[in-house]
C-alpha cells in the first residue's frame, strides 16, 4: 500500500508523526517528510495516523 499527504491541506500538526514516527518526520524547517511506501508492519500505526490527522490530509 502507498500513502500520500495532501501538503496543500497539512497544517503540521504533528500527530501522525507522534502516531507513526517511523514513517512521518519533520525536517530542519519543521516540514512533514513522509515515507511514500512504509513496511507492511507500519501499517496499524500509519492508519491511527491518517484517524489522528486533524485536517485529514493523509490518504491512504
């Protein structure tokens, strides 16, 4: 499976990063930076993060 972020709706809350650090990360500039293509053991993680994402910008 494949994840996207619609960037032009992410606000950087942050909450897929506390949910799913090993694929969501802010860089230098406090933008997200994202996995595309996470292990399939990501997965359970990754979802609670798209349901903690406050804009529901994270598509799966």
């Amino acid at each position: 499976m494949r994840v996207r972020v619609d960037m032009t709706l992410c606000q950087t809350h942050a909450q897929c990063v506390f949910a799913a650090p090993e694929v969501f990360t802010l860089d230098d500039n406090d933008e997200l930076v994202y996995d595309a293509a996470p292990a399939d053991a990501s997965w359970p993680a990754v979802e609670q993060a798209a349901r903690a994402c406050p804009v529901q910008a994270i598509i799966l």
